[in-house]
C-alpha cells in the first residue's frame, strides 16, 4: 500500500555547467555527464530510475561528488555538476 503521493524527480543543472555540457534529452544522454550521486543507509549509490509510457530505464551515472538531497542541490546550483532531485 503506498503511504505517499507519487514523488516527481527531475535533472536538474547550473545554466553554466549546461551551456558548457550540453542538455542531456534523454536518460543514456547522462552517461556522458558528471552527475552527483546519492549514497543510501546501506552504503550503495542510489540509481536514478526514469520511467515514461510504462517503459522503466535505470541508470548509475558517473560522478565525483555523493552528496544528501540539500547539498546536491546547493552543488548543482553553484555549477558543480547534474543531480537528480526529489521534487514533493
């Protein structure tokens, strides 16, 4: 039984780092990025899951920085990297 909404998450990126990366339009476009990384409790990195028309893509995309929800955002915003984020 599920015990919230669904959670929307997006990719988000400094207009700097964008401009000078390219958009990624596409989840594979990732691979190619530097993206910012969440570790779980257990000590695994947490891969980002896109799903559209019922299709599932999971993706572990590389990246330097593993950072909590909060700081990834303020990396993103200061140009460091992508990061994909919870959005309630």
């Amino acid at each position: 039984m599920p015990f919230s909404p669904p959670i929307r998450v997006l990719v988000v990126g400094s207009p700097g780092y964008l401009s000078k990366n390219g958009v990624p339009s596409v989840p594979d476009d990732l691979h190619r990025h530097q993206c910012i990384r969440s570790r779980l409790p257990s000590g695994s990195l947490y891969p980002w899951e896109f799903e559209r028309a019922g299709q599932t893509v999971i993706i572990n995309p590389r990246g330097q920085l593993t950072l909590d929800n909060n700081l990834m955002v303020a990396a993103a915003i200061s140009g460091a990297d992508s990061v994909w984020v919870s959005v309630w």
